[in-house]
C-alpha cells in the first residue's frame, strides 16, 4: 500500500545525547508549529559522547537553528577546528593534516594539485600544504574570521568546532525546550506495534505511562531499541573494511596552548585521538581487539596523553557498518542507532544533522508513503557508503610494516567504488566529487598526497604556463597566505573573547 498511515501529528523521539537533542531542536525549528514533539529518555542510561569534533557543515546547521556563535562556544567549552592532523598514518614518523579550506588557486578545468604536481616532476622541493590558509594557520596555533584573502577571489578560512558532547547537549536541550518539545523521564520497558501493519503505535515507560506518536525517531543508541529490538531492521557490517571494534576514551587536563585542530595519531592496532577544549582535553583510543589486549590498548593510550588524566578510561565496544534500512516504516534511526564510522574523520555529528534535513525534505505530511521512504532510503545509504570509503582510504594507503594490523590493512581488498577512486588518481590525478559525497576533491587529494599516492600523470593545462609563471603564482600564494595568518590573533586569543 502506498499511503500507510495517517496524517503525521505528534513526533516522539526515543533517547536523548547528541542525537535525540539534535533532532528535537531542528524539527521544533522547522516543524514545531504544526507538529507535536515528546522526547523521551532516562537519566539513569549514559551516554556514549565521544564525538567531540566536527566538520564545516555544522556551520550551516548553527545557522538554521538562529545559534549565535559566541554564546555556542562558550556554552559548549568549545574551540576551533581547522583541519585533522595524521601521524603515523603513512609511515611511523610520517605527518600530514586534511585541512578544512582550498589549497593554492584552481585554473578553469584544472585544480591547483595538477600545478604542484608539475613542479614536484621539475624537481621543485614546495609542501602541497605550503599552499593551504587553514594549515599555515593551524600550524602556528592561530585564527581570525576571513572570509576571504583580502585582495583576492581566494577563499578564507574554512572551520568547524571542537566542544563537549555533553554540553553540547544541554545546549540543545533548552533550546527544544523553549520551543515547546516536551521531555519525558524514563525507562521503556515495551514497544507496541500494530498487528496488521507493525508500525510503532506508542512506548511504555516502567512507569505504566504510554507515550503514543505517528511517526518514531530512534536515537538510543546502539541499542536500536525501536529500529532494531522492535522491528528487526537488520545490520550491514563492515568490519572487514574497517576491523577496529574498541574505543576507550579518557578526558585530560588542557596543558599549553588550544590547538585548533584535531589530532588522530596511529597506534600498533588502531589510532588514538586528541580534541583540545577551552577546560579540557579529549581523548581516545580506537583499536582492533584482534591485535592488542584491552590492557595493552589502555596502557597505550595513558602511556599518550601528554597531561593528567581526569578520569577512568572508558570503554566502548562497536561493531563498524549501518542498518540495511534507517527509515522502517514509521521510525527514523540517527546517531548510533542508524549505524557507525569510527570518527576518525569527525563525520557522526555531521551525519545526524544531514539525516535530519533529509526527514525534513521528505516529511511524510499526508501520511508515509513508501516512495518517499525508498528514496530517503537510498540516499542515506549511498552518502553513509562515501564516507565508509574515504575512512577505509586512511588504512589502506598505509606504509607500515611494524605491525600485523596495519601490514593486513595495506593488503585488504576495498569495495571497488573505492578501488576506482585510487586507480583513477594513481593514472590521472583525477578526482571527482559525486553530487552525495560528503567529501570534496581537496579532501581526498590531501589524504591521498598525505600518504604517498602520487599520481603518475597531472593535467596537461599545468603546462599552459610557464616556469616563470609557475613561480610567480607559487610566490604570490605563499606571501598571501603568510600576510594573512601573520595579522591574525592566537587561537587563545579568540576564544579568550568568547569565554
């Protein structure tokens, strides 16, 4: 049937955290006139948390809720993030950052990679990040809000935020609440579902108290207990792509200067990471059990942290990959409900928001209607397959022989979506952004040229300029960028004014 249920009343979101207060504070900015919303969670279930870094999307996402940015940052202990640093990702020594931003000029046909390239080839010694505002400025520890380098069509800086989950969470909680969702505290002890369409028709507190929706959103976390427990969704897993299965994460003293950006540094098994806070440090280590002992992975990870800790590690256990289905008949997965990434590229928050603006482009007015789940459907799964393959590029294109885990990783076969990618830019240095990629072509020309895959061949538009040309814009772009980082203030200092 393809109208399945009726007009689309009352919302109730199942679990709180990142997830659940995300969803509450975009559909009660978008929907919460017309539509009724009831989150329900409980105080006495903890929350994972973890994902303390982000991506420039969030922007965008702050913008649509009316967050203004000042207020955000220092309700959140947040602080600026323009890029990830890799250590070790190559080879043990090695460094590189996938910095947020453009890098170098772009020619009509021909990206700024193809020109450096050509100079590599001619012997010429430049950094590929020589050319880049975001990681000239991460480097030196500094930021300023520029749009624009100032006499220039180049693009600015490009950020994101590093903040506490937790807070995080509060924040967006009174904002809901503000907007009329209404917070339910407690347990569910029972789904029920129609017995001739199995559609979610309420849940049932330990309470006794029934809390009926039309349509469910599933944000309780790896659980699934509506998506999963109740309606039997099933799970695509990919560990075999991506075989780490652990987390431990600990908090530190901050120490020295808040970096803006975030730090993911391998490991003999997995990889640990570091987000700099306004009051804290975040920390982390993502392993696979198959390689190391859960002692010898925490051992690792104390061993690492560079200031005191602030508490016990905490464990997380995990299996990589996503529901076959995130929408299922009347109930929407996000979080870690829908699936997950490791966050080694910060894309969790990220894929909560989009999923959200994708429910709100699709809501089922009327009624949901098979169609429109069919298509929220497909495009969740391939921009959550995109991002799988730009995570798997990191383990694939590593160097190591110092270990089993990352010799294995060097030799896995990848999906061929993958394998196309790699080959493509191997042959061409070409590559192209589909139109649900998340990542653009500067993100994965950097992992790439970060970890040692240099293209055979380059664009033969480098060559429609001459050598003096080639070292007039290799000058010009490197004074540019050196002015503009030089005029701005320290990271400290900015966050000083917004503290």
């Amino acid at each position: 049937m393809d109208n399945v249920t009726n007009k689309i009343n009352k919302i109730v979101i199942v679990g709180g955290g990142t997830a659940g207060w995300n969803a509450a504070a975009f559909l009660s900015r978008t929907l919460g006139k017309v539509i009724d919303i009831t989150l329900v969670e409980s105080d006495e279930i903890g929350i994972v948390g973890v994902g303390e870094a982000t991506i420039p999307p969030i922007l965008a996402f702050n913008n649509a809720l009316g967050f203004e940015e000042t207020a955000f940052l220092k309700n959140t202990q947040g602080s600026i993030k323009l890029g990830i640093q890799f250590e070790n990702w190559g080879q043990v020594g090695d460094k590189y950052m996938h910095a947020f931003g453009n890098v170098g000029k772009d020619f009509a046909f021909c990206s700024f990679h193809n020109f450096w390239l050509r100079a590599k080839k001619e012997g010429r010694k430049e950094d590929f990040w020589d050319f880049s505002l975001n990681f000239q400025a991460a480097k030196l520890n500094r930021f300023a809000k520029v749009k624009q380098i100032s006499g220039t069509d180049l693009q600015g800086i490009a950020y994101a935020y590093h903040f506490d989950a937790g807070l995080y969470a509060k924040h967006l909680r009174k904002f809901s609440e503000t907007r009329g969702v209404k917070r339910i505290e407690g347990k569910i002890s029972n789904v029920n579902q129609c017995a001739h369409t199995d559609f979610i028709t309420d849940v049932v507190l330990e309470s006794g108290q029934k809390v009926e929706g039309d349509l469910f959103i599933d944000c309780s976390g790896f659980r699934g207990l509506l998506i999963e427990q109740a309606l039997k969704t099933g799970y695509e897993n990919w560990s075999h792509w991506l075989p780490c299965d652990r987390a431990l994460a600990v908090p530190t003293k901050s120490v020295g200067q808040v970096k803006p950006y975030t730090r993911s540094i391998a490991h003999k098994a997995g990889w640990q990471w570091n987000i700099p806070l306004q009051h804290r440090t975040g920390n982390g280590h993502v392993y696979c059990s198959d390689y190391i002992s859960d002692e010898e992975a925490r051992e690792t990870l104390l061993a690492h942290l560079g200031s005191e800790p602030l508490a016990e590690p905490r464990s997380i256990p995990f299996v990589t990959g996503r529901r076959k289905l995130q929408w299922n008949k009347n109930c929407v997965a996000f979080g870690l409900a829908s699936g997950f990434l490791e966050p080694l590229e910060s894309t969790s928050i990220h894929l909560i928001q989009v999923g959200l603006r994708r429910l709100v482009q699709h809501f089922p007015h009327q009624g949901i209607k098979q169609a429109e789940i069919d298509e929220f459907n497909r495009q969740s799964q391939r921009e959550m397959e995109h991002i799988r393959d730009f995570i798997i590029l990191h383990y694939k294109l590593n160097q190591r022989s110092d270990s089993e885990f990352w010799v294995n990783c060097q030799n896995m076969d990848v999906p061929d979506s993958l394998k196309h990618r790699m080959e493509l830019f191997k042959a061409s240095a070409k590559v192209f952004k589909e139109s649900d990629d998340l990542f653009h072509e500067i993100a994965w020309q950097q992992v790439m040229i970060g970890q040692g895959l240099i293209p055979d061949d380059y664009h033969p538009i480098a060559h429609t300029i001459s050598s003096d040309q080639l070292n007039g814009l290799f000058r010009d772009l490197q004074t540019l960028i050196g002015k503009t980082v030089a005029a701005m203030p320290s990271h400290d200092k900015f966050l000083e004014a917004v503290s």
